[in-house]
C-alpha cells in the first residue's frame, strides 16, 4: 500500500534535511567574513507543462521521489553589507521561469549551527515579495548535530546509512534539531506595496489616501510628520514610492527623516535605519515609530530597521502599522492601522541576538 500523507512528508523532510547538509558539506569552501556555510533548498512545482528556461544557468535538481528544486548558498564581500544569503541566491534563479507557472512548496536550510537557524530578515522580505511562494508555505530549518550520539557534520551526513541508521544511544532515530515555521509567521505585517508592482502601489495608495483613520493624538502627531517627510523627497525618477518616518522618545523628543533613494535599489537607505544612530546615542529610549508612504498608508519598518530595533535592545519600542488581508491586499475595507511591538515584527531569530525573547 501507499504509504500516508503525514508520514510521507515526515520522510521527505528527513531526506531533505540529508540533502542540504550534503551540499552544504561539498561547498569548497565557507563565506570570507563569516567562515560561516548556509545552503538552501527550494522546491516547487510546475503549474504549466515545460514553461522553464533552456538557457544554461537555468539548473534545476531532482530528488529520487521526482521532486524538483533549486540550491542556493551564502557568499560575502569584504564589507559584510553587501553579503547575499542562501535563500535569495536560490530564488532569483526562478527569474529565469515564467510567472504564473510555477509554486515554491517548500523551504529547507541547514547551517554550520548546532542550532537550527531561521532565515534572516533580508530573506523573509525578498521571500514575502514573491508571489509565486504561498504564506503558509514550510520553512525547515535544521541544525548539523544528533543531541543524543553528538555526531555532526561529515560524521553524520556524509554517508547517507549513518544518517539514517539507528543512534547508537538508543537505537532510536538521530535526533537533529529541527525549526519548521511559514512565510507568514516568519516575516508578520509585511508592507501593503509587498507583492505589487510600482505602478499597482501608485494606484493603491491614490485610493487610500482619500481614508480617514482613526488615531489618537500622539499617533497623529507622528504620522503627519511622516507623511511629510515622504512627501519632501519625491524622487519619480528612481521610484514612485518614498517613505518618511517619525519617531517619539520617553523624553518628548521627536526625531525625523526620510528613505534615500539609490540608483541600485539595494543602496537604498531606509527611513527607519536613518534614525538608527540617534537612537542608539539618545539617553531617552524611543516608545513609538511611524514610517508611511506619501499616501498616508503607515508601514512597519523595512528589513534593515527590524533587525536593528530588535538585535540593539529596542524590541519594546511600539511600531504603528497597516495590517492588511494577505490573501487580498488591495480590500482597504479590511485594513486596520494599529500598534505592534518591534521584537514581534522579527520572530524566531538566532538566540545570540541581545534582545528578542524568542
């Protein structure tokens, strides 16, 4: 007979898991800042017969069971900004299949860690702007070690029997540490403009910005202060969305700024990370953050300020934002502008960060 739905998948994840250590460990060699080896494994699935790419870096692997995926890997510069992650290596691969006739259905990393590491902000967000992935789809993140036999690495993985052969502690299987979450656990509250081209968060935010929202004072105070500062550096010709941002400090003191376009997108500074040095040097901690577009939608900040407020010892700083429907953004009907913590705009991150309590 076939074997169940549920233990089917628990197999494939366990032959999965083998397999991305297995590519981690023939990487020749690690990331020259952090000697620190990440690889991912995306899988998905065709919705169309044969819309892939020919051209040659079009590289897609296929498991034994017919399952098919794209690898990706961590690599650094000398400046460790300008580092690209495992999960986004793999993903821009796809540029090369049409949109619209494939799904991603499934996430795998493993790490050098003996601790299962979820991917970084950077990574959720480029993922959450993809559409082709959906929210709940599994990320399985593995750590390299058996808590109970204390094997890792080549020792554990490289020979595929080891792996999966009894522990020699209990006879049991090997117990590796394992972190399965979703998209949308991993990155919460993600703009309205995530899975929108240009022109369709023009279109949004010319609608919106005819809303009249409900906020208190304080709220009030800082987002008009925001609005403001998009709508003081309009800059059409790189992008046509800008973003302000207004944050409030125990002592009454509010400070300001603006996103900073770059011709290379990735350049970009964001409003937020803008401030990140006057917050880290002021005596009085910051107690609320509004950053908006110059339409009045609130946003919660961008990859780069989420991990700064939450690894700096700020994730009790209250964030105002948009929640949205992700299944259907453009309902404004179903938006609701509220307060968040910063530490719950980053859940699940690596232990050794100063200030989550995750």
């Amino acid at each position: 007979g076939t074997m169940p739905s549920i233990n089917l998948a628990q197999h494939q994840d366990k032959e999965d898991i083998l397999l991305s250590h297995q590519y981690r460990l023939q990487l020749p060699s690690s990331p020259t800042q952090s000697n620190f080896r990440v690889l991912a494994l995306l899988f998905y699935e065709e919705l169309e017969s044969r819309q892939a790419s020919t051209l040659p870096p079009w590289v897609p692997q296929t498991t034994r069971d017919g399952r098919t995926y794209i690898v990706g890997t961590n690599d650094e510069p000398g400046y460790i900004g300008g580092a690209i992650c495992a999960e986004r290596a793999a993903m821009v691969q796809f540029r090369f299949l049409k949109r619209g006739c494939f799904r991603i259905n499934k996430l795998v990393i493993a790490t050098d860690a003996h601790e299962p590491i979820s991917p970084g902000l950077l990574c959720r967000e480029f993922l959450a702007g993809k559409d082709c992935i959906p929210w709940d789809v599994a990320v399985i993140s593995t750590s390299c070690l058996c808590d109970k036999c204390k094997l890792d690495h080549e020792a554990l993985f490289a020979d595929s029997s080891v792996y999966n052969a009894a522990c020699r502690m209990d006879d049991g299987e090997h117990e590796i540490k394992t972190l399965k979450t979703t998209l949308k656990e991993l990155y919460p509250f993600p703009s309205p403009f995530t899975r929108l081209h240009a022109p369709e968060s023009v279109s949004l935010g010319e609608i919106y910005c005819k809303t009249i929202l409900q906020m208190n004072e304080k709220e009030k105070m800082l987002f008009d202060l925001s609005v403001s500062e998009a709508r003081s550096n309009l800059s059409h010709d790189i992008h046509p969305i800008m973003f302000g941002t207004a944050v409030l400090f125990e002592d009454g003191t509010i400070a300001t700024s603006h996103q900073l376009s770059a011709l290379e997108y990735g350049c970009t500074l964001d409003a937020v990370s803008q401030l990140a040095s006057r917050i880290k040097k002021n005596s009085s901690r910051p107690v609320l953050i509004v950053q908006t577009d110059q339409y009045g939608i609130a946003h919660a900040p961008f990859a780069p300020a989420r991990s700064f407020l939450t690894e700096y010892g700020f994730g009790d700083c209250m964030v105002l934002l948009t929640k949205t429907c992700l299944e259907n953004v453009e309902d404004i009907d179903q938006w609701e502008v509220k307060q968040v913590r910063a530490a719950d705009l980053a859940p699940y991150t690596p232990a050794w960060t100063s200030c989550t309590d995750r």
